[in-house]
C-alpha cells in the first residue's frame, strides 16, 4: 500500500483537493442545467448543443494559451488562482440569467475561468511528482476531480429535494465550494521553473516532436463524436427517468470516474499509457452503441456507470500522456494544447449531436460518436507509440 501512494508531494494532495471542491461547484449545476434549460426556459436540444459546445471549446481552447502563458512568465500559481476565482464568481451569473443566451454568456465566463485554471495547474501536479510517479499525480487529482462530481449532484438532489431549494437558488450556492477551491490553491507551494529565457519556450512551443502531434491527431479524431455529457443525460432521462433518478445515476457515473481515476494512473505507470487509453476508448465505443440501441433503464444507468470507466481513465492518463512528449520546462503548454485539442473536437461534436437529436433522431447521436470512437481506436494503434521515446 505504502508503494501504491509513493512519490507523491504535499502539493499533489493539495491540487487533488482543489479539484474536489472546484468540481462540487460545478457538478451541482451540471445535472440540472439541461432540464432547466429545457423545461424552464424552453431551449432545444440544438441550444444546448450549442452552450455545451462553446463551453467546452472555451474551456479547452484557453488552457492552450493559459499554459503556454504561465509557462512563459513562470507562474503557473498566480495563473490558476484567477482561473479558478473567475469560475466561482461565474456560477451565480448561470442562476441570474433569465434566457438562454443569459446562460451562454454566465457560462462562457465559468469555462473561460476554467480553461485558465486548468493547464497551469496540471502543469504544477506534473512537477509535483517525477515521471515514475506522474501517472499516479493525476490519477489522484482525477479522483478529486471526479469526486466532487459525484458529490456536486448528491448535494443538488439533497438542496432540491429534502429541503425544497429552488433551482435558481443552487446556482448562487455553488460559489461556496468555488471559492474553497481558490483557497487549496493558495496554500499550494510553486516549485519554480528553470529554463533560461522567454524567447527559448516562444520557440520550442512551434516546435513539439512528431509523436506529440500524431496524439493530438488521434484526440482530434476520436474526440469529433465525443458530445458533451448532457446529452447522455438528456436520454436517460427520455427514457422515463424522474429529475432525482437522472441526477443520482450521473452522480454514480462520476462516483465510478473518481474510483477509477488513480488506479488507471497507476496501471499507466506500470504497464503504458498507450494501453491503459486504447481500454477506454474502446469502453467508450461499447457505451455509446448501448446509448443508441437500448431502452432498458437498467441497462442505460449500466452503462452510464460504465462511462464512469472511460471518464476516469481517460482524464487521468490522456493528460499524463501528453506531458510525457516534452521536457518539464513545456508540460503545462503541452497539455493545454491536448486540452485545447479537446476543446475544438468537442465543440464540433455537440454541434453536431444537437443537430442530429432534432433533426435524425436520439440514437442517432451515439452512433455517430461510436462510429468516431472506431476511427480513434485505428489511429491510436497506428499513430502512437507506446511510449514518446520509442
């Protein structure tokens, strides 16, 4: 056991915590955002497309500049700490709004504050452990992450339902937890960054290795007919599902995600990242076939536990991965530029899903992403090796 947690700094614990209380902030609203957006303010499946798109893109796009930029000026901290005070300010914009271009707006705001914070603090859970360990760094941040997705959504069933809050009302609450998250950051020690000068990172950012380009090819690829999570959401809860029910199996699914997260980063230390991802996109491919061709409540909520599986895995060794192409002087940019890789193909995917929710049918959506997960899985084999150096 003692060797399971080895390597791993004061500051890892520290970042994993920030991630728990960040992710409670936003997990509280995540589940209820789409049924308020369609049953309160009428949206359409081509809105929510739409904001979760632009939100994830925001969200991903920045982290490539935000990285790149805390790189350059040595202050992945400072940097993190506005992201993440930027995010928490945002939630109650989201409560404020009273239509849904009011909640693509609040929402932009959340995810620009997010996409700042995350490359920058990766960058830091990356030198808060060597290389041997880097796979188990993330894999507990993961945990805090998911963790506090699992937790988000419990906690809005129990504001909504046992004690009556009204759902607007959640969007204000969710700043408490978001401001918790600032404070682990400040607490967090900065190692400081030793390259010699600004104008050696401008020119090393234009100039990552061939292997680090073929991994953000097979991001791209795979991630077209990655959609955002509402829409799993949304189909649970089309298939019958009460408002409660739908929140507590996406809490499951986050539960899942948060358990996997660090023994996925540890079997990646050990056996390759390459291996331990090509499971998870192939966990996915097995998902979204599921979500197109079954009716079965029990099935769906199965399934979207096994989603939990890929979520976690995939978060936790995808970034891993990416750090692990460039020296530690460009890890913060090289993973907000897989993040923003992310970003782009996940906003062209739920673009399209929304599309194809109103204008195919349901189904179609997932056979679209699965269909994409087979293109992700043939390129991951052929593309990528097995580790950066080979």
């Amino acid at each position: 056991m003692k060797k399971y947690f080895s390597g791993l700094s004061k500051n890892t614990f520290l970042l994993a915590l920030s991630s728990l209380f960040a992710d409670i902030s936003t997990e509280m609203l995540y589940p209820i955002l789409p049924i308020y957006l369609t049953q309160v303010l009428h949206a359409n499946g081509s809105v929510i497309g739409l904001i979760e798109g632009i939100a994830t893109a925001t969200q991903n796009i920045i982290q490539g500049f935000s990285g790149w930029f805390s790189d350059k000026l040595k202050m992945r901290k400072k940097v993190a700490l506005f992201g993440y005070l930027i995010a928490a300010l945002a939630k109650p914009l989201i409560g404020a709004a009273s239509s849904w271009d009011g909640v693509l707006g609040a929402r932009f705001l959340d995810r620009l504050g997010t996409g700042i914070r995350s490359a920058p603090r990766d960058g830091l859970i990356a030198a808060s452990a060597d290389e041997r360990h880097r796979g188990k760094a993330f894999g507990l941040e993961g945990i805090g992450d998911n963790f506090g997705a699992f937790l988000g959504p419990l906690l809005a069933v129990f504001l909504l339902f046992s004690l009556r809050v009204d759902m607007r009302a959640i969007f204000f609450l969710a700043i408490i937890p978001g401001i918790l998250a600032v404070c682990m950051i400040f607490l967090v020690k900065e190692k400081p960054l030793t390259h010699d000068t600004k104008a050696e990172i401008d020119k090393i950012v234009t100039r990552f290795p061939r292997s680090y380009w073929h991994y953000l090819f097979v991001t791209a690829l795979f991630g077209i007919g990655n959609s955002s999570n509402a829409f799993l959401i949304l189909q649970t809860k089309s298939l019958g599902v009460s408002l409660a029910g739908t929140i507590i199996i996406y809490a499951v699914f986050n539960l899942v995600a948060a358990l996997i997260s660090y023994p996925s980063g540890f079997l990646s230390d050990t056996f390759g990242r390459k291996n331990i991802l090509l499971g998870s996109f192939v966990i996915f491919l097995i998902v979204y076939l599921g979500f197109a061709f079954s009716h079965n409540i029990l099935v769906i909520a199965l399934l979207f536990g096994l989603y939990g599986v890929y979520q976690g895995t995939f978060r936790a060794v995808g970034k891993a991965f990416a750090s692990d192409f460039v020296p530690q002087k460009l890890r913060a940019s090289s993973i907000g530029w897989y993040s923003t890789t992310v970003g782009l193909s996940g906003l062209v995917a739920s673009i399209i899903a929304g599309l194809l929710w109103d204008r195919v049918n349901h189904p179609s959506v997932f056979l679209f992403g699965a269909v994409s997960a087979i293109l992700g899985i043939g390129a991951l084999l052929l593309f990528v090796t097995k580790h950066p150096n080979d």
